[in-house]
C-alpha cells in the first residue's frame, strides 16, 4: 500500500515541480538508465544520491522514504535471492548493487509520479507524438494506481472490521485471507472501467475531429538547464571511469 | 447527560493526521452513550469517515485517544473492538465476496471462532430481520443495491455488536429503500443498539436522531439535539448543511411574524402552530 502511495500525485510549490513534464521524464529516465546500465557499486550510490537530491529539491524526500519502506519486503528479498548464491563478499556487494538498482528505479518513476498527473502525462505523450489512443490508455492506467491504492485500503478496513486478520496466521491462511480482497476489488474495477468507457463514449471520446487542448506544456530555460546538467552529470561519469 | 447514562465511546482530544500530510481530525472531543442515536454531520471532508474508523481501531489517533467500553483503541486491536462496534461501509461492493448470500453473513462469525450452529442460527435470524432469507443461496452479486445495502448491514448485525455504525445508510438510495433503513434503524433501537449515523441527510436525521454532531475542517463545531442543532443557521452554514424543509417554511412564517419560534421539526407541530395562529387572527371563531 505505502509503494503504491508513493505513485500517488501531490502538487507541491518547487523548482522541481515548475520543470516540465517532459523533462522530468527524462531525468528520471536517465537516472533509471545509469542504474541500469552500471554494475559498480559506487555509481549506484552515487545515482542513489541524485535522486534523493532531486526528492529533497521536490519536497519530497518524505512520501518517497515511506514507498521504499513499503518495497522494503521485495528489497530484502532482491537481496537475498543474489546473496544465497554466492555468499561471499562479491556475492554480498552484487547483491547490494542489484538493491540499489532496484531503488533507484522506484525512487525514480516514483518521484516522476508523485509530481506529474496522468493528465500531464497525456498531453506529454501527444506533445512526442503518440496517438490519443494509447496515450488516453497509459494515461488512465497509471490514474487509476492510486485509485487503486485507495480501494484496497476501504476493502481491506472492510474485511478487518468484521473481524479478519489479514495479516496474522500461516502464510497459507495469508494467502487465502488476501483472496477475500481481491473478489470484492476485481468486481468493483470491472464495473469502474465498465462505468468508465460508457463516460468516454457519452461524452464525445471516439469522435474522428482532433481534440483540442486547454493546457499546453511549456519548455523553459530551466528545462534546458535541468537536462544540460543531467547530460553533462553522465559525461562526467563516463570520463572519470563511473560507467 | 445524566449520571445514569453511560459512555460506551470517549473519545478524547483526538488528532489523526494521515500519511499523505492531510490532517483530517484536530483535537476533537466528545462521546456516544449506550443505547443512543446520534448522527455525525458536516461537509464533504469534514472528517467524519475518519472518526468513526477510530472506533474501532482502524485508524489510531495520532494524538489523544478513544476509549471503546474503557478499552484503548491505541492498544487494542482491530477485531477485538470490531466485536464492540460494527461498521457498515457506505458502499456495499466494497465488502461482499462470498458466493452466497448465507456465507456473507457468516463470515464474521467465522472469524470471531462463533461455532457452526450458532452461526447458522445467527445467519438466519439477521437474514429475517432485514427481509433477506430468501436470496440465501443466491450469490450477493445477484442483489440490487438496496439489499446488497442491507446484506452488508445484516453481515454486521449478525454478530450483534453493541454499537453500529452506518456510514452515509440513505445516499443513493430511494424513498422507499430509505423506509425500510428507517425500519431498520428503529429495529436496531428497540433491541438496544447504540447507533452512529454518518449522514448528510438532514430530513433523516430529525426523524430518528437524539444528538447531532457537526464537523467542519476536522473539528467539532456544534452538537445537541436536532431542534437545536439544525435551526442554528451559523452552525448549518458553517456544517455545509442544508436547513430541513420545516426549519425553512417555518422561518420563512417567522420572518413575517405569523410564527413565535421556528425550531419545529415535526409536521404535526408546525401545522399545529399555524391553525392555532389562524384561529387567534379570527378571534378563535375560525372553523379550521
């Protein structure tokens, strides 16, 4: 539940939120690729160290903390699925690189969430060129996570107050107590998106006439700025030998 | 309140901050006493779902505390005051999954260890009260939204909790659904029940309810009875409330001095009053 607050929008007053959307989408894509695309410890940290800045810049270093303690359960499992194999000191610290990198990347796209709507997003992806179609639908999927957030946590107050323990007793009872929210969730979603398509179509959505836009995204000198030193950050990696 | 009442819910200078930042309750203070029907009004955000998810321990105070029939809700746990107070959710769909109606019902009972011949007896008396045996083996699903209401009320009323709490009961529904809630609620009295209503429906609330409380801004701003509390109009202006068609008719009646008072909240009252000042105007030779 915290991981998926994490992804929740929240329109805070910062330099980070005045950027454009876009451009907050490559810095956090670019930071996900240095995560990716380096195996050295040290390069993790330091990328690590970029995105918290980049959170403490947006005022968000809080909301961000609380998703990685709610991912806290898969990041020790990252862990010690790499660590079992090979349990030395190289095993310890590729287990820790592969932590770090799975960090980076919820930090990052979480903190690209929680400072950009869906409806940003939309007009982000028409403004590159993807058709409305599919921007409409990876709009919508990513609207509805804290939709979705918010529906587990009423189904699940639901459940525990007539007396279900969700998460006590053996896991095999854990399991069959987490199939008792998803019947009542997956009914409620279908009749959502059901009750939404239906929306959609009321109110104009398929028509073959070009939608116009009330907001229009703006690129600044800050945008600029933001990614000339994204790039040249990685250059520097690059040329002290981090890469 | 007299001494021989008791306090079965104190809450006690509560705030409750949620983790987003949005804090939802400040220091809010007061108490439901055994076998009474009070409603908890205010605008959309008042922070009225949040103080009854306090009672039973679904959230803890961030500061201050509620005492559910002395116990702590800080320290006590959800299922263990979820025997005390049964929640009704305002929407159906959020708690029905069995495959039949019977199981729904059942499943509370099942998880407070009630044995099956109690719970089969339990079942059928809860379906019977709210008109529902006869869909027992049909799958909840299957129900319109006025049983699937009722379904989630008898899944609560089952187990026989000393307080229910129902979360907006009429929104959404129609006058004759609306009716049989009334009955419901009246049922629910008779046996002993304290009840809490979570409502906006002012007309509601003057038939049934003994005590109003009005939220604004995670605050209490004003409680007492109905006659008091919804002619108030600073209290109904500031609870984002709309005055009860009586209230308004009477204060209307009242502006143009043909009424005393315009606290009546009852139709017999108010037409009572308008006869018997038709009469003085006559010299009390009016037919009427």
């Amino acid at each position: 539940m915290e991981a998926l607050r994490a992804f929740k929008t929240i329109k805070k007053d910062s330099l980070y939120d005045r950027l454009d959307p876009r451009t907050r989408f490559f810095l956090s894509t670019v930071l996900a690729f240095l995560a990716i695309y380096s195996s050295r410890l040290d390069t993790q940290l330091i990328v690590l160290t970029c995105v918290l800045s980049l959170s403490f810049m947006a005022k968000r270093v809080r909301v961000i903390l609380r998703g990685l303690y709610g991912s806290l359960f898969l990041l020790v499992l990252i862990f010690t699925l790499n660590f079992i194999f090979t349990p030395n000191l190289q095993g310890a610290i590729y287990a820790l690189v592969m932590t770090l990198r799975f960090t980076t990347l919820i930090t990052s796209f979480a903190l690209f969430f929680n400072s950009t709507s869906p409806e940003e997003i939309g007009i982000a992806l028409e403004g590159v060129g993807v058709p409305r179609d599919f921007s409409l639908l990876i709009n919508m999927s990513f609207r509805f996570v804290p939709t979705l957030a918010n529906d587990i946590q009423i189904v699940s107050d639901a459940l525990r107050s007539r007396g279900l323990e969700l998460e006590k007793g053996r896991l095999y009872n854990r399991i069959k107590n987490y199939v008792y929210l998803l019947v009542p969730l997956i009914i409620f979603e279908v009749r959502r998106s059901m009750m939404i398509a239906e929306a959609l179509e009321a109110r104009g959505y398929g028509l073959d006439v070009k939608p116009t836009r009330l907001v229009s995204l703006k690129f600044t000198w800050k945008d600029c700025l933001a990614i000339v030193l994204a790039l040249l950050g990685t250059f520097l990696l690059y040329f002290f030998g981090f890469l | 309140m007299s001494e021989s009442e008791e306090k079965i819910i104190e809450i006690d200078n509560v705030y409750y901050e949620y983790p987003e930042g949005i804090q939802a309750l400040r220091g809010v203070t007061n108490y439901v006493l055994r076998g009474e029907i009070v409603a908890i009004m205010g605008e959309n955000g008042a922070g009225k779902t949040t103080l009854i998810k306090h009672f039973n321990g679904l959230l803890k105070p961030t500061r201050g505390r509620i005492k559910v029939k002395d116990k702590d809700t800080r320290k006590t746990s959800v299922a263990e005051l979820s025997r005390i107070v049964g929640i009704v959710f305002q929407n159906p769909d959020h708690q029905l999954f069995a495959e039949t109606v019977f199981d729904e019902v059942a499943f509370p009972l099942r998880n407070f260890g009630f044995p099956e011949d109690v719970i089969e007896n339990r079942v059928k008396w809860a379906l019977n009260i709210l008109e529902l045996y006869q869909y027992c083996d049909k799958s909840p699903f299957m129900l319109s939204v006025g049983e699937r209401k009722r379904l989630a009320i008898a899944s609560v009323l089952a187990y026989d909790p000393e307080v229910i709490v129902l979360d907006e009961p009429t929104a959404g529904q129609d006058y004759l659904q609306k009716e049989k809630i009334s009955e419901i609620i009246k049922l629910l009295k008779l046996m002993g029940k304290t009840i809490v209503l979570v409502t906006h429906d002012v007309e509601f609330v003057t038939m049934y309810v003994q005590r109003i409380i009005v939220m604004s801004q995670g605050k209490i701003i004003a409680e007492g009875p109905p006659h008091r509390v919804l002619t108030d109009y600073n209290v109904i202006r500031r609870g984002n409330l709309l005055p009860p068609q009586l209230v308004r008719i009477s204060r209307a009646l009242y502006g143009k001095s043909l009424l005393d008072r315009y606290d009546y909240l009852s139709v017999e009252d108010l037409s009572r009053e308008i006869i018997s000042k038709m009469r003085e105007a006559n010299g009390g030779t009016s037919s009427i």
